[in-house]
C-alpha cells in the first residue's frame, strides 16, 4: 500500500517514511505513525506524519495497517 491517500493512514501504523534530507538518496525510515501532519485528503509525494520517535516524513510504504 502506498502512502498518498490520508484515509488510509492511521496514528499506530507500522511505515516506511522518506524524511526530508534523505528525499534524494530515498532511504527509508520505519516507524509508528504518531500524528498526521498533512490535511488534505491526498499528496502526490505521500501524507506527512509525525513519528513515535519525533522523526517528520512522508509515508512512502504501509507495512503493517493494523493499530497497535
């Protein structure tokens, strides 16, 4: 599943995230959604999500949807 779709993104949610400085190289970040920080309903490049950890990226790859 991929991450552009906010109604498919949930606080809880195992990710992979691009963060910011690694949008070039692509390297991934796996994390728990802690916060949804992207208010439109979809973006090309994926949701904007706080991770558990404080880490701010965007949803790249769902891994696991279901809620912890």
């Amino acid at each position: 599943m991929d991450g552009t779709k906010r109604s498919s993104i949930k606080p809880g949610m195992l990710v992979d995230i691009v963060l910011k400085k690694d949008q070039r190289s692509g390297n991934l970040t796996e994390g728990i959604v802690q916060k949804i920080l992207t208010n439109s309903p979809t973006h090309p490049h994926g949701i904007k999500v706080r991770l558990t950890t404080g880490e701010v990226g965007r949803v790249k790859k769902i891994i696991d949807d279901q809620e912890s």
